[in-house]
C-alpha cells in the first residue's frame, strides 16, 4: 500500500473518537513524552519502561503516537499508537489514555496553551534549555499535535525508576500533580534496552485488528485456511546493521538488544560477529537443523534488505520461502508472532519485539549464531 494511503486509512478509519463523558481527569496527572530514539524497535523497548515509570508514580500514561521516517519523506511521520495496538490490555495494567483523546478532551483542561512545561535531564548541547522542539523527529512530533513549550525543567539527578532509591518520591514532591499536571518528556522516560524486569509487560501490547487481520489473511491464503507449520526468520541484514556491527569487532560486551541472549549480566557469554551478521553459512546451517526439527513447509522470511529468497530456495528445495507482499514491519513482525518457531537477531531490537512477543504466548524462538549456555551443557 502507498505510504500516504495508508497514512490517510490510519489516522481516518481506524481512529474512533472516545466519548467526551468518558474522560475523567486524573488527580495524578499525565506523562506525555516523544519516542524520539531510533526505529519502532528502540520506540517499543522505551515504551515497557515509560509504562512501568508512569504506573510507579501513579500518573495516567498518554499513549503517544510512534515516529516513522518513510523513504521519500523529508521529515518524520507520527502514526496514532492504535494504529497497532489495542488499549484496554494496556489499561489492564495500568491508566492509559490516547494521545489524540488527551489533546482533544483534557488539555484543554489541564495543560491550557501557554502555560506548558516540558522536562528533560538536562539542558541539550550548549544550551540552557531542553531544545525540546530543534531538530527531527522533535519538532515534528510536537507540531503534529499544536504543542510549544513555554517552560522547561531539567530534572536530573532523578531517574525513571520509580523503585529505585528515592526517585519516586522525588516525583512525587519535587514535581507533583499539583505543580505540574502533566510530565511531558523530550524523549522516552524509559531505558533502551528494557529492564529486565519490564520485560514482562510485553504481554500487554496486543496488535490491532487492522494489524492482525492482514497477517492472518496473508497465512490463510498461503495454507488455504489449513495452518501448516511455518518457521519464520528475521533477516536484519540492511546497511546500517552491517555498520552497527563493526563494533563487534573490538567489543564482545552487550551492545543493543544482547541482553535478550547473552544475559543482562552477559552470564551466557560474548558478544561475537555472528551473532550481530550472521553469515551465509550459519543462516543455512542453522535453518537445516530447524527444517528438519520441526518439519515445516514454509519458511517465512522478514528483512529490512536482502532476502536471500532465491539462494534459500535453491539450497532448501522441499521448502517453500515466502514473504509479505509489501514492505510492512508491523505485520512481518505479527506474521512472525504466529509461526510455529522463529529465529531472531539477538542484537536487533526489532527482533526483540518478537522474541518478547513470543515469550509472552510460550512460543519458541532461537537466535541466529547462539547457543544458550544450558542446551550446550547437555550436549556435552
Ligand atoms: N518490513 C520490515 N522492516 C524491517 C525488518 N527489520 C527491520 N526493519 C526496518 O528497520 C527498522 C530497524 O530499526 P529498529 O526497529 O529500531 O530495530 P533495530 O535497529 O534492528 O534494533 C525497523 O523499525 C523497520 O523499519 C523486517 O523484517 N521487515
Ligand atoms: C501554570 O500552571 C500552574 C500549574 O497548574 C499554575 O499553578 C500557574 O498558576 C499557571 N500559570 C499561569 C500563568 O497560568
Ligand atoms: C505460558 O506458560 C505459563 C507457565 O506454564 C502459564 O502460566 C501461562 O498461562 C502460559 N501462557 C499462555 C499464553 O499460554
Ligand atoms: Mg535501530
């Protein structure tokens, strides 16, 4: 579909106004922020932990629209969050609110124009303010929806953890919902990569019908409603990754996603260059054992570059390689969630989200060039 058609579709038909009634101001306050780091990725990584900083410190956490950067566009684009994701799981954990319904039915209430106040940990480059809005994403994503800052606080020393030391009491005195109704951060309040702890809350992001749909009609035309087994593999193989990765070659610390296979504490090992790029010769062998342990038909491919569709057919003749017909992260990635098993990019934060997403429904996932420490002790 054509970026600017789908940009139409999303922002006009999926998104239903909520009643005006329906909107209770919180006593608590709201946390307003930009994902203004990285890709969709990084954006859901920092998600977890703004989720958990706003439920700590018991504000209403306003769902901000994500930032995507189209090719042909010259600026960011931001894309409503229900776009992709259900919110009542999310209210199941903790107070959400959309950020189209905050503008619309409760800033004007409690953050009226010209009296708004934006936090950051510090002041950006030289200067001495939170230069909330210079450059992209942060001016566009603040302009989509009005906003200017007329205030700024920097708020260091305090962290986002609420549970750690006293920064949630901090929060809570230094800058309660009396003094500032709304927190509005320049960036995510959350750690890339997720805590470990907030890994758990990846249960609570559920894809939206619209999502959803079209990953199901794409499997069911493929196996006439049958559902054979398919393995799914995430290639992250474009040229930013291959340049991201050339760090490797003088570091063998966690670096990006890692932590998702070597461990937070790195228990279960270095950091290597297969793991990062994997080689030809370790997608093969890797997908042979897999092919022949699940013994699947299909092999669905997702990639921000190469797809290797031609020399994994020729190599895996019985197998059929397919892929999604238009370049679609968000249902590459729901597709991924559906497969029998996957293998995943241990340092792509993007493969990330689909081995949390997995996880959270008990389905097993491998990373391209690892061995988790305990199959290699029983195969010892
Ligand atoms: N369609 C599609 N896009 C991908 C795929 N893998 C990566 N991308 C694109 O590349 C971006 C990678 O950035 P990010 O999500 O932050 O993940 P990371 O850089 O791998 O940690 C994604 O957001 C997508 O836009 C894929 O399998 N399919
Ligand atoms: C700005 O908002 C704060 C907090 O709600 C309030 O105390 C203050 O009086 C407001 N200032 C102006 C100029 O409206
Ligand atoms: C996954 O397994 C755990 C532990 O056995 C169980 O509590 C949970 O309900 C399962 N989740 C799903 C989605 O099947
Ligand atoms: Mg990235």
């Amino acid at each position: 579909m054509n970026f600017l058609v789908f940009l139409f579709f999303s922002i006009t038909l999926i998104y239903k106004n909520a009643d005006a009634k329906d909107m209770n101001i919180d006593p608590n306050g709201y946390i307003v922020f930009c994902p203004c780091m990285g890709r969709f990725g990084n954006q859901m990584d920092q998600f977890l932990g703004a989720l958990a900083f706003a439920k700590g410190i018991e504000r209403t956490l306003v769902l901000p629209h994500l930032v995507e950067y189209p090719d042909r566009f010259s600026s960011s684009v931001q894309i409503p969050f229900q776009t992709y994701f259900k919110v009542e799981p999310l209210n199941e954990y903790t107070k959400v609110v959309l950020m189209d319904d905050f503008m619309k039915y409760i800033a004007p209430k409690v953050w009226p124009k010209g009296n708004r106040t934006v936090f950051c940990y510090m002041g950006r480059g030289d200067s001495k303010d939170c230069s909330a809005k210079d450059g992209n994403p942060f001016g566009p994503y603040w302009n989509n929806f009005g906003i200017d800052f007329d205030n700024d606080v920097f708020y260091g020393p305090l962290g986002y953890d609420p549970t750690f030391g006293n920064h949630k009491v901090g929060w809570m005195t230094k800058y309660s919902p009396e003094k500032y109704p709304v927190l509005a951060f320049t960036g995510a309040p959350g750690a890339f990569p997720v805590l470990e702890k907030h890994v758990f809350l990846q249960k609570y992001l559920k894809w939206s019908d619209f999502i959803d749909s079209k990953a199901e009609e794409f499997i069911n035309k493929l196996t006439g409603g049958s559902h054979e087994k398919f393995i799914g593999i995430h290639l992250r193989n474009g040229v930013d990754f291959k340049r991201a990765c050339e760090h490797v070659k003088t570091s063998k610390s966690n670096f990006f996603a890692s932590p998702q296979c070597l461990g937070y504490h790195q228990e279960n090992g270095e950091m290597t260059e297969e793991l990062c790029y994997p080689s030809e010769k370790t997608i093969f062998k890797q997908l042979d054992k897999v092919l022949k342990k699940y013994d699947a038909q299909y092999v669905f491919i997702a990639t921000d570059a190469e797809d290797m569709l031609v020399k994994l057919s020729k190599k895996f003749k019985h197998v059929k390689f397919i892929k999604y017909p238009e370049n679609n992260p968000h249902v590459d990635i729901c597709i991924l969630g559906k497969a029998d098993h996957t293998i995943v990019n241990c340092v792509s934060s993007f493969s990330a989200f689909i081995k949390r997403q997995r996880d959270s429904e008990n389905k097993t996932t491998e990373f391209w060039g690892f061995k988790a420490k305990k199959k290699i002790e029983q195969e010892l």
